[in-house]
C-alpha cells in the first residue's frame, strides 16, 4: 500500500503557503506554479477566469472592484465585506479560489493530492472553522483536520530543535510562546514541548487585528496629510486608494529595515511627498502593539504562569518582522525573541508535520514518535435559566482553554410539572449572556411523560474530540427518553449547493459562472454562517425554538461534586408564551414613573387644591 503524502497548507490573510513531508520524513515546502513558496491571498475574478496572487494583488490599482483580499477576516460571515462586480460572494468561496491556486501547485510537483491539514487562528470559533473546511472542500480538497496556526508553529519549531522524536537528544521541557502576527489575525499561545510531546497550554487572540492595522493607520495619516494639503481624500476613490494602500505596503516594510521612508502621493493631478520615521510610525500604531501585549500578558495569567517560566518566545507571522514587536517583547519578557523557524514557513511545515501525526492511525502509514495535545479556543455551553436571576444563562460545560478530547456532564432539571419537552441549545463563547454567545446547534427532547413533576433532573454530556467533533447527549433518567446530537464542520451549504460550487471551481470558469451561480445556491441554501446540526433517534431534533420563561428558583441538588456549577438552571419547555429579559425591568420602571407622577399631582393638591383638583 503506497503512503499517503502528507500535506499542510497555512491559507493566510496576505500569504499562504503550502509544504509536505518529504521521501527523507522532514517538512519542505512547495512553491506553487509561478515556483513561489509564498502566493498572496488576493484574488482578481476576470470574465473567463479567475486570477490568484501577485497579478490579481497589482490590479486592485486599476480594478478594484473585481478584486477580493483579506477575505480571511470576514470567515464565518455570510457574505464578504463588499461587493465583488457588484455581487456578494461567501468569503469561503473566495477563499476556494485560493485553496484551488494551491492545489495546483501541489499537483504539479507531488501528482496526486490526498488529505490534507489546513491552518487557523487559535482563536477563530467553530463557524470560522468550518467555512474554511468547506473552502477546502469546494476546492476539490479532501480536508483532512483544522489545525491551529500556533500549534502548526510549534510543530515546525519542534521538528528543528529536535522535539519531535521521544529518544531524541534534548532533555529540558521547554515552555515556548507563540506569538503570531499575520496580515490580518494575532494569537498567543503558550505551548509546553518535551522530547516526543507538544502541549498546549493556553491560546488567547484577536482575530480583527493584524498587520493590515497597522497599514491603515499609515494610509488614514498620509490621507489626511492630503486632504489637508489640497483639501481632496484621495480615500473616496477605490483606484487611488489601492495605489496608497500599496505605496503605504512598501513603506511599512522599508521601516522595518531603515529609519524612514518616503512616499509620494498623487491624485487629480496633485502631488504630496511625505517622509514617515520609524518613530512616527510607531507612535502612530501603539496601541495597536498594546493590544498584543495586553492580549499576551492575560495568556500568561490565564495560565498561572510567569515569564520566568517561559523559555522561548517563538515569532510568527511577517507583521513579526516590525522592529516595535521585537523590541517589546525583549522588554516584556527579559528574553530574545526566537526566529529559528522562518516567520512565513513555519505554519505551512507544522501543518504537514500535524498531517504526517495524524495520517500515522491510518492503516499501512509510517508511525510518529511524538504526541500532540490541544485545547479548544472557546468555551461550549447549555442555555438554561439561573434560578437566582430568573434570566438565561449560559452554562459553560467545556471551559476554554481545556485540554482536548475532554467530557464533562451536568446536571439540569425542568421548568414546569407535566413539561413534555425540553430544549437543549448549544452556545460558544465565554460570556454568562447566551445572545453574546454563538449559537452552534439545538435539539429537543419530545414525548416525556405528562405526569413529570416539577425539577425532574436532565442529565446533559459533553464530548469534545481531539478533531473537533463535539458529542452530546441528553438524558431524562426514568423516562428512556434522550437525544444524541453530533457536531461536527459539516457543510454550512447544502450538500447540493457545495457539490455545485465543486463543478464551478473543476470547470476553471470566471466570474461569469461564479454570476450563475448566486441566485440558484445561495438564494435556496439560506445563511451559510449557522451550523446544521445532525441528531439521532429515538427522538426529532430539530426545528424548534428556544423559549425563556420566569420560573421559581431551584436549590442544586446536595450530592452534587464541587466541581458543578454554583447552578441548577432549568432547561426550557418548548411552548408558552415568550417574555424577553428586558420586559420586566421595563415594567417596572414604567410602574415607578406613574406612581411617582401621581403622590406628586396628590401633594399639590393638598398645597393648592384649585390649581390641581383631582380627576376623581
């Protein structure tokens, strides 16, 4: 049985990149078909074809409209952040483009392409993760996992000093943070390696900040300086600010070598030459920086360490490369940020490392001589109802940054006597408010029986998978009834409306196709940013809405361990009628107001009586 090629890809924000395990057993990149490691993440959509990288990246100066990039910071949304030819395409659509580009390259230096493993933040939530499964997918890839851009880092890091095989020659356990600012996304993760394991520790990040911040406040400062010059904003016409936007692109990485860079400016005829200093620049993005650091510093308190305890500080991401971002984590951390594995490589590599570990269960593929444990970026929960506030809740079952696979079961009980279903509504996030939260799948238990007393208990289990399928069951002891409900990156479109979109991008068409397709998938396969849950027997599982109502408090059950919640919330019946949480507060304030209104009216009457007489 021939072994199956392990692939990575790191589908980045400015670049992506691609890399497998060579016939030798250790990472190499491969370029694509221009034989270029990096291939920048712009898409141009052309009539008859569709254009990925440096070309498509030159014309946002002269079409911008038919040009499409940062699209990695509109994942899980529906539509992209504007208008391509005037229509509105899915970001994981764009992103196909891209994936696609890849593949090619892929093709034509390995032949046949198995599974691969693509990359994330840290922090992107299960919604971000699984339209860029789809995106592989449309892309005629067979995704293989998710992995996470740090622990992919990590993994390349691991391979160079030596890590990744349990009798190698390093003994010391070393504690390293990643610290990965790309073009468009920043994580921190800390990261425990020993000989033979990788372990994360803890992730945190912002996945609205990246070096594409940091370019806008340049481009917003040369603007301005126009407009004050000749009193035009070169920024209301899309064509002029391309071309700031990649003056301002070059300019940035000049001051990342030099103190200064110039920049000329034309528009309508008018000319502005600006210098911007290093100093200036980075006065102008500070609090940018600050971000990353407080962002990092919370990291480390999460984890209940201290930088003493942290050996390496590894960079990743080309926005690394600003000398601020050195200079502040040499002061922050008394340590010498480590560039041991090239900024731009080392996510592609460790992806084709963590597809080499997983392919390794497979029958008849070589064997790997490390571990590699995650945790999972955000929290998983139940909607319920806090018997103390009376308002929803949510009941975090897997707190965030717990290490993964991982099972966790909780008690609940129901709201009403004789209630005869009951709803189970999965949340993400770390907020106590579920409309803070992303709502990633719901499922009802029906039939109970109609003599069910008040406080029945409902026994709830989580299981989070190492390759992010979430499994979940809901029992009702006593009653043999409950529900298993699977989430997994299925599809957000239709199966349908994914295998169309697979036609389009096999065909190699345009922008034309691209046209045709809008109204017949996504007018019929609804928001593509919601999951769709599977559940199984013995009882339906979808289609009914959450409802929340006042109900008394209810104690916790005595022999409940310490490690429950300090909560015994309600899970809902589906029925009755539905009172928001701000109705009453309301009430309340209007109650107060009338009442006010009238002791006031009555106290004039007593001082004057003809001038306020009472209606009675």
């Amino acid at each position: 049985m021939d072994q199956e090629k392990a692939v990575g890809i790191d589908l980045g924000t400015t670049n992506s990149a691609v890399a497998w395990i060579d016939a030798s057993g250790r990472s190499a990149m491969v370029p694509n078909m221009e034989e270029e490691l990096l291939t920048p993440s712009v898409v141009l959509f052309e009539d008859a074809e569709v254009v990925v990288g440096k070309e498509a990246r030159n014309a946002n100066t002269s079409a911008p409209d038919r040009v499409a990039q940062w699209v990695k910071r509109d994942m899980g949304m529906p539509v992209y952040s504007r208008p391509i030819r005037g229509e509105q395409l899915p970001p994981e659509v764009i992103q196909a483009c891209i994936l696609r580009k890849l593949k090619q390259g892929l093709v034509k230096r390995l032949g046949a392409v198995g599974k691969v493993v693509i990359t994330v933040p840290a922090y992107f939530d299960e919604p971000r993760r699984k339209a860029t499964a789809d995106a592989g997918e449309m892309a005629g890839l067979s995704v293989l996992d998710i992995v996470n851009e740090p622990t992919a880092a990590a993994l390349a890091f691991g391979e160079s000093a030596g890590y990744l095989t349990a009798g190698g020659a390093p003994r010391e356990v070393m504690t390293v943070l990643v610290y990965d600012l790309g073009g468009g996304t920043f994580d921190a993760t800390l990261l425990r390696l020993a000989p033979g394991d990788i372990r994360t520790l803890a992730t945190d990040g912002d996945v609205q900040l990246g070096g594409y911040d940091w370019d806008m406040r340049l481009v917003d400062h040369l603007a301005e300086a126009f407009q004050k010059a000749h009193n035009l904003d070169p920024r209301e016409d899309p064509v002029a600010l391309g071309r700031l936007f990649n003056q301002v692109q070059e300019a940035k990485h000049t001051l990342s070598a030099r103190s200064r860079a110039r920049v000329q400016l034309e528009y309508h005829g008018l000319t502005l030459n600006e210098t911007i200093t290093r100093e200036q620049f980075e006065d102008l993005t500070a609090d940018l920086l600050e971000r990353t650091a407080y962002t990092t510093r919370q990291l480390l308190a999460e984890a209940k360490l201290t930088w003493k305890d942290v050996t390496r500080v590894l960079l990743v991401g080309g926005s690394t490369r600003m000398p601020m971002v050195e200079r502040m984590l040499r002061e922050m951390t008394s340590l010498e940020p480590d560039r041991t594995v090239n900024p731009d490589e080392a996510v592609a590599r460790g992806a084709a490392l963590y597809a080499k570990y997983l392919l390794s269960d497979q029958p008849g593929q070589p064997k790997v001589g490390f571990e590699v444990t995650n945790v999972n970026a955000h929290s998983l929960g139940v909607e319920g109802i806090d018997p103390e506030t009376l308002r929803k809740t949510n009941v975090i079952m897997i707190e965030r940054n717990m290490p993964l696979p991982a099972k966790r079961m909780e008690k609940f009980v129901t709201k009403t006597k004789g209630q005869q279903t009951i709803v189970l509504q999965v949340l993400q996030g770390e907020s106590s408010l579920p409309g803070e939260c992303t709502a990633i799948g719901r499922t009802v238990i029906r039939g109970l029986p109609s003599d069910l007393p008040q406080g029945w208990p409902v026994e709830v289990t989580f299981e989070y998978g190492t390759n992010g399928l979430l499994h979940i069951t809901a029992e009702v002891p006593g009653t043999h009834r409950q529900v298993v409900l699977e989430l997994e990156r299925d599809a957000s479109l239709s199966r349908q409306g994914l295998d169309r979109w697979k036609q389009v991008f096999s065909s190699g068409a345009g922008f034309d196709a691209f046209e045709s397709m809008l109204d017949e998938v996504l007018g019929s396969a609804g928001p593509a940013a919601e999951p769709v849950p599977v559940a199984s027997t013995p009882q339906p599982a979808l289609g009914a809405e959450a409802r929340a109502l006042p109900t008394a408090t209810l104690e916790a059950p005595a022999a409940e361990p310490a490690t429950q919640a300090p909560l015994d919330p309600t899970l809902e019946e589906n029925g009755g009628p539905v009172l928001p949480d701000w109705v009453l507060p309301v009430v309340g304030y209007v109650t107060s107001a009338v009442v006010g209104l009238g002791v006031g009216w009555f106290v004039l009457h007593l001082l004057r009586p003809n001038q306020f007489p009472l209606p009675w």
